[in-house]
C-alpha cells in the first residue's frame, strides 16, 4: 500500500461484488501510528455534509481498489 492507493475495508469486498456502496478511500501517509496502525487514510464521506475525515488504519484490515502509478 502506497500514497495515492484508493483502498476500501476487507469485510466490505462482498459488499462491492453485490454492487452494494462500500466505503472508499485515498491513502494519503504511511509511517508508524499508535495502535499499529501505518497508513493514514482519508475516508470520502458525504462531501454534501463535509463528513471527510483522515483516519490512521492498519493496512491488514484494508484491500486496495486502484494503485496508484
């Protein structure tokens, strides 16, 4: 996983395959966070409500959708 990576929650994969929304978000750092987390992400939201947010994750616990080049 790398900056720029678009990644969604693993337990979320059925959920894209039923063609059901999911969650989505852009890698935007990696490095070392409390909790073992190593990425931080910025999870969409409803931009209409400003409900964006950057979040630290474990990267075990998300799958990329679409690397980036």
């Amino acid at each position: 996983m790398k900056v720029g990576d678009l990644v969604s929650y693993v337990f979320q994969a059925s959920r894209q395959r039923k063609g059901l929304s999911f969650d989505v978000g852009l890698v935007v750092e990696t490095g070392k966070y409390t909790g073992n987390a190593d990425v931080k992400v910025l999870w969409m939201g409803n931009a209409a409500h400003g409900t964006r947010r950057s979040l630290t994750q474990k990267s075990s616990h998300l799958r990329v959708i679409n690397e980036s080049r």
